[in-house]
C-alpha cells in the first residue's frame, strides 16, 4: 500500500460520503454514484473518474513487484524443432513474493503461475535464452510484475465517520495502484481500469484518460508517479 503526494499546488481534498460496500485502498480511483437518495463516493469503474482516493477500507493490503528478474538454469537440454535450444524438463523458480493476484501477472517469457505459493513453471519443451557458462544457451533468463497480498497484514477501516477523502485537482502523485500487466513509458496516456487502479490500457472509446505517467516502476521504485489533470 502506497500513496505519495508529490504536487498538490493550492489544492484540497473534499470528503464525500462514502458508499458502505465498496472496498478500496489509497491511491485507487474514486468516482461519484447514488446510493438510495444520496450522492456517494465508490471506486472508479474507469468512466467517469473524479478524484484519487486518500483513504482505505480492506480486509487485506496489496503491493507490486514490477520488473522482478530471475534466471533458471536448466540440466536437461535438448533441441526444438527449430533448432533451438529447450528445456528437456519442468523448470520452477519460486518468486520473492506469494499470494499473487493471478490477473495481475505479467511475464516476458511464457510460463505457468502458482499464485498461491508464487511460483512459477516453466514446461518441458521452453526455448532457453540465456547463457550462463556464456557459450551455449543453458537457462531461462525472465522478467515478472505483478500485485501481490502482504502477508501478516490485516485490512483496515479509515472511514469510521462514514466519508471519504478524494484529491481531484491537477497535482502529482505517486501510488503502487496501477495495473502491472501493462506497460508505462514517460508521457504515456493514463486511464482507470475496471477495478479502480491506472493503467495505460483504454478499455473503451468512453474511458477518458486522466493523466500521463511522469516516473515509471522500475525495480528501484515499484512506484508509478503522475500528473493528474
């Protein structure tokens, strides 16, 4: 869980009321429905965003690992009908995080995910693509992002007085919140994915973009910063 505000100029946020269903965590996007007679505050479902959420209520908190790289090597090599080298067997590595959200993974090489115990296979019949020994390829050289739950970290409940705090003028932020299934370059576009959280990924043609992305994760900073208009 993280949520940073790098540049806010003069502004301040504005406490809504909160709608007392939806499950959410700082740096999510926030947009306005009506629950009974009354204008609330809910997760943004990437239509018509307003604001970035300064609050949290959750059974369990996520964060991100973007561009975590692992080699495999392998004992067993043999040669794909393209004369390339492959993996004679199953190869698994096991990641430095568990508890993976499954739709959330992201992997350069194609691979099969344990999400539960976060580790991943890849099958017998894999081209190899790295060398160890620097003569022949002898691994599997690989790249994974993905959202992960934080172990031995209960959910939590900022919204006892029933509202919730959302920034929605221009200002510069940086949140783990994003979608770690897609790419983030310097000046890329940023939309609200279904689930609330930025993305570079335009659902539909009536998601409108509310950023572009000023910092992208890197391994030295999991974070995604931005400008929101």
């Amino acid at each position: 869980m993280h949520f940073r505000l790098l540049e806010t100029g003069n502004a301040i946020p504005y406490s809504f009321a909160c709608d007392p269903s939806a499950s959410f965590q700082p740096g999510q996007a926030a947009q306005l429905t009506v629950v009974g007679n009354t204008v609330m505050a809910t997760v943004s479902d990437g239509l018509s965003p307003v604001g970035i959420i300064d609050d949290l209520r959750t059974n369990a908190f996520t964060s991100t690992a973007w561009n975590e790289s692992f080699i495999v090597p392998c004992d067993s090599i043999g040669t794909g009908p393209n004369n390339e080298a492959i993996t004679l067997r199953d190869l698994t590595y096991t990641l430095d995080n568990a508890n993976i959200l499954k739709n959330t993974f992201f992997s350069i090489v194609s691979c099969q995910l344990k999400e539960v115990n976060g580790v991943v296979i890849f099958p017998a019949g894999t081209p190899l693509n790295y060398s160890i020994s620097g003569t022949t390829y002898d691994s599997i050289k690989n790249t994974v992002n993905y959202t992960y739950y934080i172990p031995n970290m209960p959910g939590d409940d900022s919204t006892a007085s029933g509202r919730i705090t959302v920034w929605f003028q221009r200002m510069m932020v940086e949140t783990d919140q994003f979608e770690t299934n897609q790419q983030y370059l310097v000046n890329a576009n940023l939309y609200i994915s279904r689930s609330g959280k930025f993305t570079t990924a335009k659902a539909s043609p009536y998601h409108p973009p509310v950023g572009m992305v000023i910092g992208p994760p890197s391994p030295f900073n999991a974070n995604l910063q931005l400008l929101w208009y």
